[in-house]
C-alpha cells in the first residue's frame, strides 16, 4: 500500500487521538521517580486508557504484553515494562498511543529520574532539539530525506550518533503506514512531502555507537555498546502552511 493523504476532516479526528497520546504521555512522565517501576506506568497508563474510554494500539500488537514501552538508560525502543524500581540518574523512554474511533496517535519521550548528570541531561536536550528541527523540515514539496538530514546533522555535530534500523513512519488507521521516515539521510532525497500526508518522527539517537541489538525478549533494542540513548517522537500533519504537531494537549 502507498502513501496514505488524509482529508481535513480524518486530520481533524487524528488530533484528537494525538491529544489523548500526548495527555497519556504528560501523566506518565509526572509519575515517573526513583523507586517506581515499568510495570507500575504500564498499570497506570491501562487505567487511565480505560477512564479516557481509548486504546493503545501497543497491547497485543504481534503480541506485545503491554499497553505502554519503557526503555531504560541504554535501551533504545521496545522496552517491556518491568518489576525493576527506576534508580536516582536513570533514563526513562516512554513510548505510548491511543486509538480514537479508529485513529492513532503517536508519541514518545525520554524522562530522567530524579537528579540527572549533565551527559544525560545533553543527550536528551539534543535528541529533543533534532525532533523539532526534523518537524521544521516536513513541508509541501520537500522530502523525507530532508528530514532525516536535518536530525542527522544536529545529532551528530553534538558527536551523538543515530540509530539506523529503527525509523519513523506514517500514521493513520495503522500504526506503521508509508513512508518510513529514517532519522539520516540526504536533503531532496526519497518520497516528496504532501499536503494531508501524516507521520511520526522520532529521533533515536545513542550517546555512543550507532549499533544496536534485539534482546531474547523479542521486543527491546539495546545499544551494543551499553552507551545512554533517547528518544523522542510526535505525530504531525503536513498541511499546506506547514507541519502542525498532532501530539500536543
């Protein structure tokens, strides 16, 4: 299947389903804090997906146990939350959606906790810089490489590097739709932006190697060389003035 365009009123229904990610996501970062655990988020996002009357489009996804991802300090994406409390300095991941009558919202960010040292603080601060700089970049008639180049040079002029196999992607109805949106790449390069065209992008960036692995788990990247990672990501619109973030309250 092709590029999915979406009419003003499916972006209209779309943001309202980025809404609700992105008040899921602010109440769970609040919760966050030393002592509390993924499992604990996960229980909280479930009741608070229930109260809000949506769904996540994570749980039973190929599989996936749990409504919510939790990557820890050099746990990249995919994390499954679990029964280990969070320590004073960690680097907290959170990955989340909702469904809102048949529509996805996407949304991720990276949360310290409590006092954070100032190489974590840098990385997160940088990763969140490349996401907006990416979002500046989705515009009628540029390409997905712009994007990417935009990320890419920001990350890497901070000496970060980006993850390479996990990308961004096009949201709809489905959770992953074309184009993928890799966070490199090369300015006027790969599928032209359009009016209407819906995506997620989401810088992965590690304080070291770019490498990653997959752990026996089946679902979370690791970086290979134990090295901090974070990660950002919204769901936008491309609209004829310009990007407009659907994942914001």
């Amino acid at each position: 299947m092709g590029i999915i365009v979406k009419n003003k009123a499916e972006i209209i229904a779309m943001r309202k389903a980025g809404r609700a990610a992105q008040k899921l996501l602010r109440q769970l970062g609040e919760a966050v804090g030393e002592g509390v655990t993924g499992r604990e988020l996960d229980d909280i996002a479930r009741r608070l997906l229930e109260e809000a009357k949506v769904r996540s489009p994570f749980l039973g996804h190929h599989g996936y146990p749990c409504a919510i991802t939790v990557s820890v300090n050099d746990a990249v994406v995919h994390g499954i939350p679990t029964e280990t409390p969070f320590e004073q300095g960690d680097v907290i991941s959170l990955d989340v959606g909702t469904i809102v009558n048949g529509w996805i919202g996407d949304t991720a960010a990276t949360f310290g906790v409590g006092e954070m040292s100032a190489r974590a603080q840098r990385l997160m601060r940088v990763t969140e810089e490349a996401l907006y700089l990416g979002i500046k970049q989705a515009r009628p008639g540029r390409h997905v490489g712009d994007i990417g180049a935009a990320i890419q040079a920001h990350v890497e002029s901070h000496g970060y590097s980006i993850v390479r196999p996990l990308v961004g992607h096009g949201v709809g109805r489905k959770m992953w739709e074309e184009p993928q949106i890799p966070n490199y790449g090369e300015p006027g390069k790969g599928p032209k932006l359009r009016t209407g065209m819906t995506i997620a992008i989401e810088p992965m960036v590690n304080e070291g190697h770019h490498e990653v692995r997959q752990l026996d788990d089946g679902w979370t990247y690791v970086t290979n060389d134990g090295s901090l990672s974070a990660h950002y990501e919204h769901t936008i619109a491309i609209l004829s003035d310009g990007p407009e973030i659907l994942t914001t309250e």
